[in-house]
C-alpha cells in the first residue's frame, strides 16, 4: 500500500509537546468531514471501534474492484494474487506485533472475541480437565471470561481471579499464590473500562515460572502502544481489526508455533484439511487448520493498510500524542467538574491509556451520552462488557470517552462543555 498518496506519512506529522498534528491526520478520516446536529463529530469512542482511514477504504475498494477472488484454491491471476495479498496480510500483522514466525504463527479470526473461544475451545479442551487451574482478572472483558466459566461449566476446572486495589490497578502482592497449580493466566494487556496497563512481561515471568501459559487480550493495546510479543513474553495473543483503524469482520489469534501445532481444529470443513475419509479426517497445519472456509480476505487486505497507516504515524508517537492527551483530560475534567465527576481507574503516568470511564452526579450513563451527543460527542454508555467489573466499581453502568490519534484538546474541551450541561439539565432530577 502506497503511504504517500494522499495519507499523512512519519515525516510529515510533526510531535510537538508530545501531541500529533491531529488537524492534519483528521483529513485520512471521511467521517470526521460529517456533522451530526449541526456540530462536527467529536469521535471519543475508539475503544469500541476506531474510525477508519481512508488508505484502508482504498485498499478494500481496490481488492473488491480488480483482485476478488477466493484464496488457496483457483490458479487463475486474480486468484493466485488474492492468495498472495491475504498471504502478505499475515505476514505484515505478524511483524507489527513481533513474532519470529507470522506465517505459522498469525491466524486471522472474525475478531478478538473469536480468537479468544478459539484458545478455549481448542487449547482448553486439549489441555484442561477437572480441578485445573485457570486465573483471570476482576478486569476483564467477557470475552475473556465466558469462555472460561463455559469450560468450568463443562470441565470442572478452577477460576481464580486476580483482584483490582483502589487505584483501578491489579493487585499483584499474591499473584504467585494464584499461579501456585495454575494451567493458564488470561489478562488484559489494556482494560477496556479504566485505561489500565497491566505489567504483562512481569506477569508473565511469574506464570511461567509455575509452568502455566499466558492468555493476553490486546484487543485496546495493540492500536495504541508499541507490541512486541516477545517482549510481553505471553503464549497466546488476541485482538481486532476494527480496532486499529482497520475494518470490521477481522482478528487476529498470535499463538507460539510449537503451542499451534498440538492444538486440535476449532472449525471443520474446507480448507482446514490435509484429507478426508469417511471415517476420519487430517487437519492441515496451522494457521490452516483455524481458518476454515472462506477467510476474510478483503478485511485482510484492509487490515494490512491499517498496519501500514500506524506504522506510518508511528506507534510510539501515537502512544506519546494519546498519553500527553489523556494526562490533558484528566486535569481539565477533575478541575471543571471537580468531585462531580468521578473517572475511574490510574492517574495519569505509564501505566494508564486513554480509556476515561467516568460517573456524572447522579446522571445515568446513558442520559450523558445523549446529551453529549447533541453537542456531536460520541460515548459509550453501558456496562462495557465488564459486569463483574462495574460490580466490583458498585455502579450499573458508566459512560466512556476513549480517544485515539485523531483526537485533541478541542475534543475535551467539547465533552467537558457537554457535561457541563448535562449536569445543569438533570439538576434537579
């Protein structure tokens, strides 16, 4: 994908006091020329899916109108070159999170939640039996919990669950004791409710030193810091597409090569096969053998665009820009809205994203998203997919800015305008 047409490109979005040339960057993204109630859109709900760009919309339109075809099957062109686009796709993902083997290692899914039921239902049921050990975290997203209470339901195994302190931060002072008999630790690298970084090298160290495996969800990490898998030192690694700038209908499952290949099929049918008798069947190699039937091989082709668009800006200048900026809202929310407003989660430093979960008064989460919405600021209200958490938190719901590198302080300064109302129009309710 040709960078230089048109996108913003690493030489010339400049980093000033920590922050990208946004106004610059908002041109990559046609949605941000749209207004909603007469106001621009104030996009500050990236953690359930980021804008897309338009190199990405480029190279999609482009594989629809001159490469469509499926994928290690036809020896025609068009078909030998979708092949090879879906084939580099997983190669260019695979290097963007540093894996020393992307072509056995990458297998692309329909998204994080998929990969995740993937290791589950896979690895889980090859591994796991009554009385093992799983550990997760009072942070986690569903998807990295439901799959596990559906193996305890069905197995017998044993979940343990790492608890948060005060601070929005896991409790780590008795980690080893959980990982004491433990088959498997499944964490969030990002929690997608109070912005936390977990320390998943350190965690990792210490789970392996109990020999069990690490399960990460980087489904809010990967967009926004620099990855590198061997660094994190984990086993398994999920995230999305739709996520990192790319389109929807597309995840990604990393998992070491020698762990994939004693992991058994999690879908049968075409292409995951090497033969088929009537009575039994060979399962291809991985990562064919996870990618039965028909691939998402347009979202491929569009993630690969993504990766080369991050790349392109810079993950570490995007986590530069999203850290100075996350640091900005903080401040200015706890200083306009004071003890009103209560955001939960890290303050500001190395150990915090830029995911803001936060609780107006007493105004429900959902009658601030609509509110802000009528100043064109997109939140998300809810539980977040995180119930176990938010009852830990001892609320039902809260309402979520999330920011990513097309955002800036004007953003803030609208979304704190917007409280501001909110806050004088249920007053009195």
């Amino acid at each position: 994908m040709d960078m230089t047409d048109g996108a913003m490109t690493v030489d010339d979005v400049e980093v000033a006091s920590g922050y990208l040339d946004v106004e610059k960057l908002r041109r990559d993204f046609p949605i941000l020329a749209e207004r909603v109630h007469d106001r621009r859109i104030v996009y500050l709900d990236s953690a359930a899916t980021s804008l897309t760009p338009r190199p990405v919309i480029d190279a999609i339109s482009k594989y629809y109108e001159t490469t469509h075809a499926n994928v290690h099957r036809g020896v025609y062109a068009t078909a030998e070159e979708a092949t090879r686009l879906y084939e580099e796709a997983r190669i260019k993902v695979g290097r963007f999170i540093g894996a020393t083997r992307p072509g056995e290692e990458v297998v692309f899914t329909k998204n994080a939640t998929e990969a995740l039921n993937l290791i589950a239902s896979s690895w889980g049921h090859a591994n796991l039996k009554e009385n093992d050990v799983v550990v997760l975290t009072e942070m986690e997203h569903h998807s990295n919990i439901v799959p596990w209470i559906m193996l305890s339901e069905e197995l017998g195994i044993e979940l343990r669950y790492v608890p948060i302190d005060g601070s929005g931060r896991l409790d780590l002072s008795n980690f080893d004791e959980f990982c004491d008999g433990a088959k498997l630790v499944c964490v969030s690298a990002m929690s997608n409710v109070l912005g936390t970084i977990n320390p998943i090298t350190e965690m990792s160290k210490v789970a392996h030193d109990h020999g069990a495996l690490v399960v990460v969800d980087g489904a809010q990490s990967v967009p926004h810091l620099p990855v590198d898998i061997q660094e994190l030192g984990a086993d398994f690694l999920a995230f999305s597409g739709h996520k990192m700038m790319g389109p929807t209908g597309i995840g990604v499952l990393w998992a070491n090569a020698t762990i994939l290949e004693a992991m058994p099929p999690f879908l049968g049918g075409g292409g995951m096969i090497l033969d088929v008798k009537p009575e039994k069947f060979l399962p291809a190699d991985p990562p064919d053998r996870f990618e039965a039937g028909t691939p998402p091989i347009a979202e491929a082709v569009g993630l690969a665009a993504a990766v080369d668009y991050l790349q392109s800006i810079g993950m570490g200048q995007i986590r530069s820009h999203e850290r100075s900026l996350t640091a900005f809202a903080l401040e200015s929310i706890g200083e306009k809205l004071g003890d009103d407003c209560r955001i939960f989660g890290p303050p500001a430093g190395d150990d915090r994203g830029g995911v803001m979960s936060f609780s107006y008064r007493d105004v429900h989460a959902h009658d601030i998203a609509q509110v802000l919405d009528q100043y064109g600021v997109c939140v998300r209200p809810g539980h977040h997919c995180a119930k176990p958490l938010m009852r830990k938190l001892g609320v039902a719901a809260t309402a979520r800015a999330s920011i990513a590198l097309y955002n800036s302080e004007d953003d803030i300064n609208v979304l704190i305008e917007g409280l501001v109302e909110a806050g004088r129009l249920f007053a009195n309710a």
